[in-house]
C-alpha cells in the first residue's frame, strides 16, 4: 500500500534526535496561524487530536496527523516531510536544533489513487 505521508532519511535522523531528548513523538501537519503551513513535532500526547483530525500515517515510528479540511485540499497528494537548516516553527520541537521540517508533495499517480480509493 502506499504511504500518504512520508519522510527523508536527514528527518528520520532528526526525529531519532529528538526522541533521544523527548522520547515517543507525534506530528500535525499546521495548517497556518503563528507558525505558517509546516509539520509540527511535539512529545506524543502533548496536541490534543480530536474529530477534526486524520491520521495520515507514521514518519520515524511517531504517528502524523492533519487536520480534515486540509487533508480534503491535500487528499491527492502524498507529502514528503524534509528538514532543512533554519528556524521552525516555535512551537516545534526541532526549533532549538537549527533545523526545520518541511512539507514536500507530490500528486499520487492514477495507480496510486486507485489503490487509496481517491
């Protein structure tokens, strides 16, 4: 099956990093506000998911979730979480690393919509 959310190997580094310092982790995919349009990382049970949420899948063993009005904008497409050197998002916990996650996409090909039922 394929993954609807994805991510390199520098982020799979940086969330073993991170796990090291703050143990088990979770992701949301922020859909703006203080911290623009970025994927959030926090310790595991510190953002309070709700019905309002879809759980896209697992980056590093840590579950990623995003809101449902943006996984309706977002549903075609499987995103690539990146890190890049820079300043994150501050409620993030990469932030004092000196790296940031980056959401990449790519449209999922018509197989690939077939097999997620899109």
């Amino acid at each position: 099956m394929v993954d609807r959310v994805t991510a390199t190997d520098a982020t799979l580094e940086l969330i073993e990093k991170i796990k090291s310092i703050h143990g088990p982790l979770m992701f949301h995919q922020s859909g703006g506000c203080c911290d623009g349009s970025s994927p959030m990382c926090y310790p595991l049970g510190e953002f309070r998911v709700g019905n309002s949420d879809v759980l896209l899948g697992e980056i590093g063993d840590s579950p990623f979730y995003i809101a449902k009005d943006q996984y309706n904008y977002w549903k075609h497409t499987q995103l690539i979480i990146d890190v890049v050197d820079g300043r994150g998002g501050m409620f993030s916990l990469e932030g004092p690393e000196g790296k940031r996650f980056l959401t990449r996409s790519r449209v999922f090909t018509e197989e690939e919509r077939k097999e997620l039922g899109i």
